[in-house]
C-alpha cells in the first residue's frame, strides 16, 4: 500500500460535476456562525455530492473569502443561495416534496442510519453551534435526526455532525446501508 499522490487521486472536474445527477437532498444552514463551520460543510457537501445548501439568518454566504480557506473551492462546486427567513423557505420546500429533517437532539429521535428511501429527497435543517436548530423550525420538522454517541458529551461540532449525518443519508439513499 502507498498513499497516492495529487495528480493520481480519481475525482470529477468542477466543470464536469455540475453535470452529474446529484443526491436528492437540500441542507438548509440557519444561524451556522463560523465562517469554518460553513466552508467544512461545502467541502464534505461537496463530497457527497448533495443538490444545494441554503444559507440562512446569520450564516456567512460564499461572498466571504474566510470561508475559502475551510471549502478549498467547493463554494464554486455546490449549488447554494442565500434566504433570509428559513421557516419560509422549509414550507417551500415541503410544498415541492421534501421530507423536512432537523439535526438535533429530541425527544423523539431518528438515527441518521434509520432514513427510509421514502423520506427523500430530503431537506436536512443544520442550527447554530451553541443553540441549535431553532425551536420554530423544529416544529416545522418531520423528523429529528441524531447521531447515536457514546460517550459523556451529548454534541459534536457542527460540522463534524454534519459530516456524518450527510454521509449517512447519502448511503442510505444509494442502498449501501
């Protein structure tokens, strides 16, 4: 075994993935505030090749270079715009078919492993890094979605929840899981 180097690594160009057919989920960010958080997003977003991300309330959008340095070109790769008020945009998005699902922890969890391919395509709703999705917006939801922990901390980073989270959908939705 040897690691591979750049140029051997196998990967889509950036022109060429806006052509492949892409998972049918849509991430909306509410209030994600670090520029960090949101330019990991793009890359593992990126990665698994989701439809779009939507930004809103407080999440920084692409238009800041900050978040360049986290998305390393993703930014120009994954679909996204920018709502001010994402409860609107959740009822548009249940209006046009998607399944609305919360990251967060509730009283009434999903695991991210436990998805039904009926529940896509989905809209995954991401919260702040300290207080989560909002209490609106899980009202709104279809269902919660958590990452089964065991150790002493009920959290993860943002990013780190998403990571695997996304990942988890998309095995689910390809029927690798």
């Amino acid at each position: 075994m040897r690691k591979l180097r750049h140029e051997e690594i196998r990967r889509v160009s950036a022109s060429t993935v806006r052509l492949v057919p892409r998972h049918p989920i849509t991430v909306v960010l509410d209030n994600v505030r670090s520029v960090h958080n949101v330019g990991s997003i793009f890359r593992t977003s990126d990665a698994a090749l989701i439809e779009r991300i939507i930004l809103s309330g407080i999440t920084p959008t692409p238009e800041n270079p900050q978040i360049h340095k986290a998305a390393l070109g993703a930014q120009d790769t994954v679909p996204w715009e920018y709502k001010q008020n994402a409860a609107s945009t959740i009822d548009d998005l249940r209006k046009s078919g998607y399944t609305v699902a919360v990251l967060e922890l509730t009283d009434t969890p999903t695991p991210t492993t436990a998805v039904t391919r009926e529940k896509f395509p989905l809209c995954l709703v991401v919260g702040n890094e300290l207080s989560g999705v909002d209490e609106e917006l899980i009202a709104k939801a279809d269902c919660a979605l958590e990452i089964q922990q065991y150790g002493a901390k009920q959290s993860m980073n943002v990013a780190v929840a998403y990571g695997i989270a996304i990942f988890d959908l998309v095995r689910l939705h390809r029927g690798l899981l």
